[in-house]
C-alpha cells in the first residue's frame, strides 16, 4: 500500500491503521515527513503571497510615494517640512521629518507604516514595531540608495522565501515527531483501558497514522482561511480518539 492510499485509509478507518502497526518505522518516518509537507502547504502559500505584497508594497512606497528625503546622524531630513498621509494601496504612509509625530500616531490605522525624524516604524493587527535610525550606525541613506537597496532585496526574496519555507518544514516535522512521540506515551494507557498489550514503538507507529485526520481537517481549514476555535484542542482530542478506536481493533492475544 502506498503512502496515498496510507493517507485516505487513516482518515476514516481506525481498522486499517490497527493493520499497520506491523509497518517498518522507516516507512512511517516517511510518511509523517509528507503529511508534514501537506499541512504547511496552506501557510507557506499565504505567507509567501504576503511578503511578497508587503515588499512590493514597501517598493512602491519608497518609489513612486515619499519625497526625497536623507537619513544621516540618526535623523530623518527632507525638504518636505510638514507631517504628511499617503494612502497606497490601502496601506497608509505616515511621513514626518518635524518629530511632531511619533510610532503612536500609527495606531489611528489599520495597516499603515511611518517615516518619523528618528524611527522607522510599521503597524499591522493592533502591533507596532518600531526601528530607531540609530540602530543603523552611521550608515546614510536616501530615496535613491533605499530603492537600490529595495531592487537587491526583491531579487534575493526568492531564495529567502525557499530558505523561510524550508526552515518552517523542518521545524513542523519536529514538533510532529515530538507530539507522535507523545501520543504513543498516552497510547500505554489507552491500550490498559483496551485491554491490549502492545509494544512502544508499535504505538508509535499507530499515533503516526492517527494523526491523519486531524492535520488534514486543520490543514483544509487553513486553506480556505476559516478559524478553527481551540485548534489544539481538536488536534489532540481527534488524535486519541482515533488512537484509541484504532486499538480497540487489535485482536486480544489468547
């Protein structure tokens, strides 16, 4: 059987996960490595669709949007002497070399980012973070050096977003091994409830495949963006579930 068949039996049949509890671990390792890659497949496309936009967004801002503008000693300078608001695709642009505003002034927007006279700052989802030029050393910049600056980081963003993608894969398979390892500790006590004496390492087996429906419902809800309440609680509880009808299956040795 393979692994696509392995993935559409484990989401509706506790009996045919019980069967493959006899499987080599290779094989499972196998298998939660792909279901890993299904899960994040929904986040990776979003968050790359994101910063992309953002960083495009950012490009057109620098470009086409703020006036000319320096940024040396740790201030921002311009010949534009006046608190200023652009809208650009939604995202407000707040640009400001007098110190008559601060990041705060952002809060009074959804989605906005600020130029103030000695901070860069940027406010999404009621957070704001702020970058204060002095933390740049003593690095100059201007509209033309920021743009060239811009043009590099939109050519490398490829790579960056490969190597973002990659990173999240690695660290959700571990997570996987850590929580299947978990399950197979809670399966010594589901199978003394069942009434069944099964080695470890075939519990783990079976918590690999139990997780199926679980990362596969939340995986479908992401992609369609719909928020799941207690997410981690619908994990763990399916989970188990599963687990446990999945050991119930197993004969009882004579």
């Amino acid at each position: 059987m393979n692994i696509i068949q392995q993935w559409t039996k484990s989401l509706y049949s506790p009996k045919d996960i019980a069967r493959f509890r006899f499987q080599g671990i290779g094989k499972t390792i196998l298998y939660v490595f792909v279901l890993t890659l299904l899960s994040i497949i929904p986040s990776s496309i979003y968050n790359s669709i994101d910063i992309v936009k953002a960083v495009n967004d950012f490009d057109e801002i620098i470009d086409t949007t703020l006036p000319s503008f320096t940024i040396k000693d740790h201030k921002l300078s311009s010949p534009v002497q006046e608190p200023t608001v652009y809208n650009v695709n939604g995202t407000y642009v707040l640009f400001d070399p007098t110190g008559e505003w601060t990041a705060d002034e952002l809060d009074k927007y959804s989605n906005s980012i600020g130029f103030f006279s000695t901070e860069i700052a940027y406010h999404s989802n009621n957070y704001t973070q702020a970058l204060q030029y002095e933390m740049l050393g003593d690095l100059i910049l201007t509209k033309e050096t920021l743009t060239e600056y811009m043009d590099t980081f939109s050519d490398i963003l490829p790579i960056l977003l490969s190597l973002i993608i990659l990173a999240s894969y690695l660290f959700s398979a571990g997570i996987k091994f850590l929580e299947i390892s978990i399950f197979a500790l809670f399966g010594l006590t589901l199978s003394s409830m069942a009434k069944k004496t099964i080695e470890y390492r075939r519990l783990w087996v079976l918590s690999a495949y139990s997780i199926t429906l679980a990362v596969t419902f939340l995986m479908a809800m992401d992609l369609f963006k719909v928020n799941v309440i207690a997410p981690y609680f619908v994990y763990w509880f399916v989970t188990l579930s599963i687990l446990y009808l999945s050991l119930k299956e197993i004969p009882v040795k004579k």
